[in-house]
C-alpha cells in the first residue's frame, strides 16, 4: 500500500503532491474509521461487553464507547491534523 502512495507522487509538484496525500490521508482515515466500528460492532453483537472488548484489543472501556459513538464520515480539517 505505501508504494502506491510513492507511485502516485512521484513526479508531481510538491503543492500537487501534497495535495493528493492530504485527500488520501483523509480517505484513509475515514475508511479504517469505518472499519473499526464495524469489527467492534460486530464483537458487542456477539455478546461482549464493552469491558470485555476493551480487554480484548487493550483499549480503556471509554475508547470503546467511543469508538462505537463515532461519525465514520470524515469532518472538515480532520486529515491535515
């Protein structure tokens, strides 16, 4: 995956190219945000508790909340940090 991400700025101008890596980290982001909502999602529907994902992934019970609570749609500014 990170070669790609070299592929695809490789010969562009560094304005460019920070442009495209901005607009990929955000995607990204969303995506993995999305996916892991989805992975504990599918473990409380399983029947674990919050405590007992936490456990599992050695997260505080918070973050679980969290986690679960999240918008997976990306909010303005998120990928330039």
């Amino acid at each position: 995956m990170l070669d790609a991400i070299d592929a695809l700025a490789a010969n562009e101008p560094p304005a460019s190219r920070a442009r495209q890596l901005t607009e990929l980290l955000g995607e990204v982001q969303a995506r993995v945000r999305q996916e892991r909502k989805q992975a504990v999602r599918e473990m409380h529907d399983s029947g674990l508790t919050y405590r007992q994902i936490a456990a599992e992934l050695g997260i505080s019970f918070g973050r679980v909340r969290q986690i679960l609570a999240e918008d997976t749609e990306p909010t303005e500014g998120t990928a330039d940090g």
